[in-house]
C-alpha cells in the first residue's frame, strides 16, 4: 500500500459537467469511461448522481457496479426515485441485490413495492436466514423502533470465552458492517448487557464473556416511538441501541445513521406543517402533486379570510361613519398572527426537550402572561403615539386597547393550543400552522370592532 | 456477575415527588438517601435532576459523586444552568472536573467563563497534556470543525505492528470513551488513514499497520463549517470523522453525538427564525428577557401595519364609496402570507438538502410559476363563486384578480427571497421570517386597492 498522503475527501459536488459527462458515456456505452469516473466515488455519491439521471440510464450504471455497491447505492436513492429505477428491474435482478443490503433497508425497500412485487422478491431470496429476517421486519410499523431496527448485529452467549466470541465477530464480519459492541445473551437469547469492541481488543484471550461484559445496557422494545428512539439515543450519547421485545429477547439493533435521519425528517416535518404543506409534499414533483401539497391549508385559509370578511361585514355602517376603522385591520391581524407563532414555537420546543417539569403549570401560566403583558404595553404605547399624531386620540386609544388585547389572547392561546394538542396526542407543532394562525386573525378583528364599536358608542 | 435479565432502560423521567425526595435529602444532608436515590441513574439523568435544583444544591450534590461521574453531569448541562452553577466554584475545583471531561466539551465551558476565570483554571490543570489540549481547541470557533473536534483518539503509526497498535489503545483506553477505529499517520502525523476496530479484532497479531489499514477515509478541515460537517457525516454515516489542517495534519476527531447535537439545534434555530424569534432566546428564563427575545420582531411587524394602515388611507375616499373594500383585507394578507411562507419552505428545505441541481434556474421557476398559477386558479375561482354570492360581480372581480397577482407575486417573492439571502450567506429560513411576510402583506395590500381603484373607476 502507497505512502501518499490522504487527500481529505469532503463531500462531492455533482456539475453539470460531470453528469454530462456520465451521460454521454452511457449513451455511448463507454463503460470504461463510466467505470473510471464513478470508481472513485462513493457510493452515496453515485446516488446523489443517480437521482438525476432517468430509469433506464440507472439500469445500465447499476449494471456497470458490482452487486454490493449497487445494493449501498439503491439504499441511499430517495424513495420516490427508487420506486421509479427499480419498475424497471425483474423480482430475480432485484432478489440479488437484496443479500447485500441491511435487513433494514431492504425491509423498507420492499414495503415501498406493490404487495405481488414485494412476494416474488422474497420468493427469489435463496438464502432462508436473509428472508426470514427481511420478513420479520416487514411486519413493524415504519415509525416504530421495530421499523428502525436491522438484523445485523453480533451477539455473544454470556457462557462463551472471548475466543469464541472474536470467532463470532469473524463469521459475522461481512454481514455486519457498523460494529461498536457485542450483545450478550442468555440461551434464550434474552439480553443481559454488552461488550464493546474496545474491551475485547484489549481482553486476555482465555477471559470468559460472563467476566467482562457490562449488565447495564440500555434497550428499548420494538413498539416504542421513532421518535423516542432518536430521543433517548440523543440523551445518552449512544452510537447503537438494541432492540428487545416485551419478554426482554434481543430482537435486533437500531444505528445511529438511522436515527439521525429521522431527527432530520422530524425538523423537516414539523417545518412543513408550521408553512401549510402537507406531509408529505414532494413524493413526486409534478406540478400537480405540488399544487396539491399547498392548496388544502391555502383553501382553508381562505374560508377564514371569507369568514373574516363577513364577520366585518357586519360592522359596515361603523366603516361608513368612520372609514379609518379599516386601516388598522393588518395591524391587528398581523401582530396577532406573530405573537400566536412566536408562543406556540416557544412551548413547542421545550415540549420536544421535555424540560417542561421546571415550573408548575399556573406558574407557568403566570410566566406567559407577565411577559405578554410586557410585549403588549410597549406595542401598544407605540402605536398609540403613532395613530394619535396621525389619526385621532379617540382612535389612537381604540387601536391600543385592541392591540393590547389581541396579544394577551394569542400570547394565551399560542401557549395552550400546543399543550392540548399534545395531550391528545396530536404533533403540537400544528399549532403554529395555518389553522391557528386563521384562527388568531379572526380572534383579533373580533376583539378590533368590538373595541371600536363600543368606544364610538361612547 | 449476576445472570439477572436486564430492565429495558428507556428512559428516566423526573417526576415532582422524585425532585421534591432529592431536595429534602439535600436540606437534611442525608447523603445515603441521596447517593441510593442518585446511583442508579445515569449522568444524563442526573444532569436532568440538576436543571431544577439551585447552585447550592447542586454543588452539595456533585459533593457527594465521584470526579468522572461529576464531570459528565456537568457537560450535559445546559449552558446557562451550568454558568449559574459553576460560578459556585472555586477555579481549583473546577480545574479538578477539566482532567475528566472531554477535550471538547472543557474547551466550550471554559469558553463559557470570563477570560480571568478561564486563565485561572487552566493555571490550576497539572497535567501539561490536557492544558495543552483544551488550550488549543480553545483558538477554534464554536461553529467550525475545529470548534466540534475532540483531542481525545487513538492513532497508529503506520509503520507499527498490530500488537504496538493494541498496545497504544490500552494506554489511551481509558482518556478515549467512543473507539470506532483507530487512525493512521505518517512520522510528522500526517492522516493516511483508518483501521477499524472490527479488522483489529480480526487481524493477526503478526500483521502491520501498514497491511490492514484502509487508505480512503473521509476527513474534514479545521476550518470547516459546523452544518459542513453535519452534512457530510448524514451522507456518508460516519461515527466519527477525522479533523486535519491544510497540511493534511491529524488535529481531532469530531463524533457523530456532538453532530446531532448541531442538527437538532440548528432545526430549533430555523423554526425560531421563521417564528420572528431572535437566535438564543432563553439564555435565562426571567420575563424580561423572554420579552425581549420576542420584541423586536413584533415591533418590526406593526411597523409594517402601520405603513399598511397610511397605505389603505390613500384610498380613504374609495372605502367611504365602498366600504365592502375593507372586507376582504384579512383574505388578501393571510393568502399572500400563507402562500410565500410555503414557497419559501420549500426552498429553503431543497437549499439544505443540496438537492438543487436537478432543474436549472429556469427550469425551476418554470414549476413554481405554473404549481402557483394552479393555485392561484383555483382559489380565485373559489373566492369569486363566494363575493359574487355575497356581495356583487364587480366586488367578485375586484378581489378574484386581486387575489389571483397576490398569489402568483407571492410566490414569486417566496421562492427568490430565500435564494437571494442563501446566495449572500445569509441563513435563508429568514425568508419564512416576519419580515418577509411583513412585506408580503404590504405587497398584497398595494395590488389590492390598486385592482379595486382601478376596476371601480371603470
């Protein structure tokens, strides 16, 4: 092996260039020069590439790679793209792929085809132990840790020597590529704690497991949450977590790359919903299906703006005596609309972090509401001294007071959507969405011509 | 070692008797009532406990615990909590804690205290290696690689032999805590490279560095963005990554932890911009500076209502003719802002994944105008169905062509805002910030009365 120093590879920028490049080869056939440019490359790289290219360009590159890089490269394509290369696969082409991907995502790989595909497939699986793996994990909900986990895992009977469990790691070794510690097991394969690699390194080789592995070993049962499993490997720095059943058997193991793509999904939803796109925006991005992501929470937006305008309807003959009644109407609703957001994100947050038990719930309370009430005398001591230089005192007085009570109320229900929500389970980050926000807007020109109304009265 | 099954640890959560148990043990100095309640929980957990105690009890709790596990704790801290609780302590005590935490995280404390603090405690650290070390990352800035990395790893020369190789990871074994692989350098510690435990385990005794270690590692310079490096680990699904200067010098080691701990507070910073939030809003939790986090961005937007407010008082004499005008305001600026805020998601949300090139430019704004004519279609269709019913055909025109250019404006701006800031380095989540929806309203209320002033004059 050559002494030339490493050259620090982060990251690859795909140019247009290259995928030019990549695409000409391929329309000429010229393997070899396809070969010479993606051999260097890793192979999420190669995906990254890929999602470019059409169906029957990725066949022929997949084509050109052996059959466990290709396996690494079509676990790393996006769903949406992967569903559309592999249409063009056979049950027996794909079958070969699936020996060399982890049970994990070969699982989810198989729930994204359609249930006849998804048979002939695992029909075309000669190995027993790589099927019945993939067909266990098929049965687990895709948001459960069940559905995080993978097969892959090296475990340890706690009766053992090291030797034989150094002779294990080897049999294993192909199979299991992310290795940071052995599980130790029963003869009922029930979990009893763990070995890291670092401590077998570093054992005598006549040790006995029993001797040296740790009994505390944090699992969690295949049910749990997706997003208590991020959570908990978050709290406790952990690289892997072992997944174990109700009775306490090692059902497999969760990784930590895992993990941090449902945290980066989690942050991505919750901003979706905060904007109104539904969930699940861009599976395809056709003009229509992205329409269609945006226009639900844009129609009922609109229901409320329409609502909105009857419900000022109502005050017409106010607005004919006195027309500067609608000037102050963004004002109202926009100031509303931010306090409502910057309340619920507040409450949002600390609801993920889970730091809520600090203070009791009226403490708490009393906690939004004092600093509503700071926010909502500067607010509304500067609007009154601007509409007072520009409108009228009467006025002046009429918006402050509206000002003043919007704020208090969506500072109030900014902080209590999200705690209902989430006590029934709902994901609280709705409450800074648009139906909340729509809500706010109309809560406030309710407060705004009441206000008005009553004090022109006077 | 007992054969007890394990208990799933899933998780500790800190209950108020729980709480109320610890500070009465802390008030009547039973220390063994406190060890036995605190002994089982791991540091984490413990942190957790400290978040709800006061400085005094914190410190007659971290009396009572081991150095390591003390240091643990208090790396898990919150920052403020920790900076409240560490002003408790002598810069001799705090220095006894630096010996047992990791290079990185003593580097962020320290960088936490005043500069005289700071000089004292590394002045009371005996052991040159470790002042050094802390001294040296101390140069980086937070948010850079250099800012991330540890000291702490294991490396290998590659001209050792596999039994020196062990034999350096059993001196630092204790120093290292997460031992993925060990890395690979030259005389003058240049990076050639990494050998996985796992091929440690496996080789034999007899083997060479040299033979068995793999030339391809993905490493990062100091100098590195922070979100770089998060990028780049996610990618690739690295555990650990490697820091090198521009030399090629190995510096550091940055572990996947430290990572996901930049994505969820970079996901957290994101959602408190677009919620008009300024970047680190609870420092401390009293109300006033709770206020003052939320202010600024409330004060900015009623600036914008009170520029709509002169903005509608142009057309003062058009809403004394008709007042049903003032109706549709709320409809207008919630559409315009709902509308940009999702355009502005999106691409924000495609700018992180870098998944931009698929499309051109032009390409691209292509789709957006036409996903945004879709909607505008179909909403105006919907709104003027309504305010023909409601009101009258002109009105209905009036604010269907209205609201039709807002959407489509808004789009527009929802859609360059965040390329232009992302093109000038700026964070573009800004874009979905009330500024942007502050000028959205503003835009939507200009082409607003625009349409109906001229439409009505025809």
């Amino acid at each position: 092996m050559s002494e030339q120093p490493t050259e620090s590879y982060t990251g690859f920028e795909l140019s247009r260039e290259f995928l030019e490049e990549i695409q000409t080869s391929i329309k000429s056939e010229d393997r070899e020069r396809l070969q010479e440019r993606l051999e260097p490359l890793h192979p999420a790289d190669i995906s990254q590439v890929l999602e470019e290219l059409d169906a029957d360009e990725a066949k022929y590159v997949l084509a050109q790679l052996d059959h466990e890089t290709g396996a690494e490269i079509i676990s790393n394509l996006e769903t949406e793209t992967r569903r559309r290369f592999l249409r063009n696969f056979s049950s027996e082409e794909l079958a070969a792929y699936m020996y060399h991907i982890d049970s994990d995502d070969a699982a989810d790989i198989l729930n994204e085809q359609p249930i006849q595909v998804r048979e002939e497939i695992i029909a075309h699986i000669d190995d027993p132990k790589v099927a019945s793996d993939v067909l266990e994990l098929l049965r687990y909900e895709e948001d459960r840790a069940g559905g995080l986990m993978a097969k892959e895992l090296v475990k340890a009977n706690v009766n053992w020597s090291i030797r034989q469990c150094i002779e294990e790691i080897r049999r294993q070794a192909e199979e299991v590529e992310r290795l940071y510690s052995v599980y130790v097991v029963d003869d009922r394969d029930k979990l009893l704690g763990r070995v890291s690699l670092k401590r077998i390194v570093l054992a005598n080789d006549r040790a006995r497991v029993a001797d040296i592995y740790e009994p505390d070993v944090i699992a969690i049962e295949s049910y749990r949450d997706a997003e208590e499993v991020a959570e908990i490997m978050r709290r406790y720095d952990l690289e892997a977590i072992p997944v174990i059943n109700v009775q306490g058997k090692l059902l497999g193991r969760i990784t930590i790359d895992d993990v941090v793509d449902v945290i980066t999904e989690q942050a991505e939803k919750d901003q979706q919903i905060m904007s109104g796109l539904t969930e699940t925006p861009e599976d395809d991005d056709s003009v229509w299906s992205l329409s269609r992501a945006r226009l639900p929470w844009l129609l009922i937006g609109m229901m409320g703006g329409l609502l909105g305008a009857r419900f000022i309807g109502v005050f017409e003959d106010d607005l004919t005596v006195i027309p500067a009644m609608a000037f102050f109407i963004p004002l109202i609703t926009a100031t509303g609309g931010n306090v409502g957001i910057q309340s619920s994100t507040v409450v949002v947050q600390s609801l993920a972090n889970r730091s809520a038990l600090g203070d009791s719930f009226w403490g708490r309370m009393l906690k939004v509401l004092l600093v509503a009430l700071v926010n909502a005398l500067v607010i509304s001591m500067v609007v009154f001294g601007f509409v007072f230089i520009s409108e009228s005192i009467k006025m002046a007085f009429v918006v402050a007071i509206a000002l003043f009570s919007v704020v208090m109320l969506a500072s109030l229900m900014g902080t209590l959507t999200p705690l209902a929500l989430d006590h029934f389970g709902i994901n609280p980050a709705v409450a800074s969405g648009p139906f909340i926000t729509t809500a706010n807007d109309l809560l406030g020109l309710a407060v705004y011509f009441s206000v008005a109304h009553l004090l022109y009265q006077l």
